[in-house]
C-alpha cells in the first residue's frame, strides 16, 4: 500500500509549539530564517497526523535597544517597533511558515493582560523585591551581566564593554529556585535538547542563580509596559517578553484556551536565550504555579561564509533576496539539511548552489522526471494493485517512515532529511536493476515495476510535505492511487540546476 503517514510518537493530541519572539531593533536576516523553518516543520508533521496544532511566533517589541534607535532615526519608538515588526510577519509568505499566531509585546489587549497577571502572581508567592542595585548592563543583550559571563571584559555576543549602572529595580527572587530546577531537569520532567546544553545549565544552578532584575526606572526607559501599581517603573524585558508564550493562547484571556494547550510541548530558541528559558521562565511559571514546558529545543547560530552576521562586516542577508533568487523550497531545504540543529550553521553561496545541485535537481527532480518519462512511454494503462508492490519496497518506505520519525523527536532535521533522500537514491537504484525499459521484459512485468515506481515516488511526496511543502504538493497532486489504474500525470520540473 502507499505510504499514508503512521501516528508518530513525536506528538500527542494537541501540539502547543513557539519560537522565540524577534527584537525588532532591525529587518529579518537568514539566522531568523532557522528556528521559523524548523518550528515550521514540526507543526506541519504534527497536522500530518491529526494533532491539533498551535504554532506561535511573533516579535518583541519594548526594551532600551528600541528607544534608543527610534530616537536616533527620528521615529516614535511604535513607528520603529511597528515597521520592522511587519517585515518579520511577512515571512509567513516569504518561507511558507504555517504558524497560527503571531504575537506583539505592544499589543496590549491581548499581551498585557498577561504580563500584569504573571507579575501579581509573582508578587503574591513573595518573588518580587525592590532593591538598590550596581551592575554591569550590557544593552545588546538587554540583560546585567556578572564579570564572570564577561571574556576580556566584554559581552562574548557583541563584543563589547557593558556600562556601569546604578538603579532602583524590582527584582525576581530566581535564587530560591536553583535546587527545584535542577531536580525537575535532571528528572526530564522539563527537557532540553541537546543533551550537552542540558548539562551547561545544571551545571549553572550547581553553582547557584542570582536573582535578577526585572524592571526599569521609567526615567530611563519610558518605553514598556507599567509596572502594577508603580508609575515610576516599567516592566523589564524577560518579565514581559517570555510570557508572550502564554499571553498568546489566552492568559488571563481565556482561560479555557489557555487549559488547551499549555503547557507547550516545544519551545524553540537560540542558544544564546537558553538561560532565560531554562532558568528564569521556568522560575516564573513555578512561582505563578503553571506548568512547566515539555522540552526546549536550542539551534545554533548561523554564519556566513565562516564569520559572525554583522551590519559592520556587511554581510547580513536578507532570506528575502534569496528565496527570490532560488526559490521557498530550496531555501528552506539548504537551512534543514546543511545546517546542523545543534551547532552554528554556516551559510555560503557556493555550497547553497553544490546542495542544491546534487540533492535537489540532480536527486529529487531527476528521479522525479524518470518516473514520470518512464509511465509516460508505458503503451497500457498501470493497474492500482498494490499486491503487486515489492516486499522489499515496502519495507524500505516503512524504516524511512519510522526513522524520519525518530531523528524529529530529537530535532534532528538534517538527518531525518538524509534519511528521506536515501528513499530517493534507493528509487534510482531500483529503476537501474529493473530496466522498465527493456525489449525483453514483458508488458506485465513492466507494469509491476512501473507501479512500484509511482507508489514509491507517491511516498516521497508525502513524507517531504512538511519540509518542502510545494515540491510535496507538485508530485502528490499529480499521483491519484485511487480507482482502477493509476494516474500520473505530467509533473512539472522541480528543480533547475544553478549556474
């Protein structure tokens, strides 16, 4: 029988996954692209098999970084937050991401009142202090820093020497809770993928978390939300931009569809955020008595051409320009299966072309067109038996199946891919063996065969459907398995090869 996609274990009924929100201090470039399109594969795999999905990403919006930068260009800082915030919205249609929401920290129907009710849930578990506080704040990362996540003195993300603050803050008691979280951690009730990130993190609260700030003098950064019952504070960014996960799905809303579908089964971050996620967001929900989250995926960074994206080194790309150039689906394919899920991804021209080349037009269109060259020429109608599908076929598209399966549940999409694509180079083999094309063959032979090849490249249709959602639809619209005899008609060609 075809390959209809089996109930994977990867998810239960209902599949609640996030990304995290973007800053919107400037335009989208290709290391935003990576964790949308990998969110985006888990959620499409999770409809695959008839979970109730919520996809979740969206932008955040407040913070020192804005104010200073709406200030510099002119702007308000909504204008600044508003602009930029769309051009990370359109991404939706630029990488055919099939997220559910999209979520603003400015949107103060439906963010605000969850942020409020989080704080007074903090504030009521005793979590919430005020105290003078010295440190060192670095504005890039919109976070203090102790001298020991300094190297020479700087921020290791943005290279550069923290200013001296003195202030009145509110802060979160996160201190208390080291011990639980490293309990629950090392107990898998809150997982973190890779494993080696894990143990960066249980190793930090083996040395103990400092509580840490979360809020700011209005007189310094007017440009937040309120903090409840003090007009001379404002919320500070982790306070406000990690309850995004649950503003959006109705926090202090709707809490029926809160219930629904929290706690998120996946958040999906970078690994500079991991500490935010895996310390203080867990902290707040223990504080609040929420759930914690299932597991946390965090990816790498992306380079290019070896070196760090920066608008001083000039090489920031925009995924714009290049799904323009080569297309949604090749762009989507070169960050899945080149890139490493775990370690920094580097991104080069000349090696999108060489993926392309090999995997796509010579690989997956190539085989694409013999299938369809080889039924066309067939002088008899293909019968729809599938009692004449090859055992050893049918075993290949099953371990396919089940390991594609396996290699998702640990957000290993550069495998998974690798594993799909040795169902492809198992076609072209099987087409060399058999030789449809042989004089000698008789018709009825030839017609097994043929079958087998349109069953088989009917398989590889669906299982691309969630990280190549067009090619995916370009071959199974074509393929009708139903009826009498089998259609194919003509697919168009998939993939050219680039110059």
């Amino acid at each position: 029988m075809p390959v209809s996609v089996v109930t994977y274990t990867i998810m239960d009924k209902k599949f609640y996954i996030t990304t995290a929100i973007d800053y919107v201090n400037g335009p989208p470039h290709i290391g935003h692209s990576l964790e949308k399109i990998q969110a985006d594969v888990l959620a499409r795999y999770a409809r695959v098999n008839g979970d109730k999905v919520f996809f979740l990403t969206g932008t955040d919006e407040h913070g020192t970084k804005i104010q200073k930068m709406a200030a510099d260009q002119g702007l308000s800082p909504k204008k600044l937050a508003d602009a930029n915030s769309k051009k990370f919205k359109d991404l939706k249609k630029v990488l055919n991401l099939s997220w559910d929401e999209f979520i603003r920290t400015t949107d103060s129907k439906k963010h605000w009142p969850g942020v409020f009710k989080i704080w007074d849930a903090l504030v009521k578990s005793g979590d919430i202090y005020k105290r003078a506080y010295r440190g060192l704040y670095c504005t890039g990362c919109e976070s203090f820093k102790t001298e020991s996540d300094l190297i020479e003195g700087k921020c290791p993300i943005h290279n550069k020497e923290p200013e001296l603050v003195e202030e009145e803050n509110y802060f979160f008691r996160l201190s208390a809770y080291s011990k639980i979280l490293k309990k629950k951690i090392e107990e898998g009730e809150l997982k973190i993928f890779p494993e080696f990130r894990s143990k960066e993190i249980i190793s930090l609260m083996e040395k103990g978390l400092e509580d840490v700030s979360f809020s700011r003098p209005k007189e310094k950064l007017s440009w937040g939300i309120p903090v409840p019952g003090d007009d001379t504070q404002v919320i500070y960014v982790w306070a406000d931009a990690l309850t995004n996960y649950i503003s959006a799905i109705g926090y202090a809303r709707d809490e029926k569809e809160f219930e629904k579908w929290w706690p998120a089964d996946v958040h999906a971050i970078g690994k500079d955020i991991l500490r935010f996620h895996a310390a203080i967001w867990p902290a707040m929900l223990l504080s609040a008595k929420l759930p914690l989250p299932k597991k946390i995926f965090a990816h790498g960074f992306i380079t290019v051409e070896g070196q760090k994206i920066s608008k001083s080194i000039g090489n920031v790309i925009s995924p714009n320009d290049l799904v323009e150039k080569y297309g949604t689906d090749s762009f989507r394919y070169y960050f899945l299966r080149e890139v490493s899920p775990f370690e920094d991804g580097d991104y080069s021209e000349t090696k999108f072309k060489d993926r392309h080349n090999a995997d796509l037009a010579h690989g997956l269109g190539n085989f694409a067109a013999r299938v369809a060259g080889l039924v066309g020429k067939f002088s008899h109608p293909i019968r729809n038996d599938f009692k004449n599908m090859e055992l050893l076929l049918e075993q290949k598209i099953k371990t396919v199946q089940k390991n594609i399966d396996e290699h998702l549940f640990r957000f290993e999409f550069n495998d998974a891919l690798s594993e799909l694509w040795s169902l492809i180079s198992f076609g072209d083999v099987y087409i060399n063996d058999k030789k449809p094309w042989s004089k000698e063959l008789p018709d009825a032979e030839k017609e097994k065969i043929l079958f087998n090849l349109v069953a088989l490249l009917n398989s590889v249709g669906i299982l691309l459907s969630p990280f190549l959602p067009e090619t995916s639809k370009s071959i199974t619209k074509n393929i009708t398995l139903k009826g009498k005899y089998v259609q194919l008609k003509n697919i168009p060609k998939l993939f050219e090869l680039l110059e």
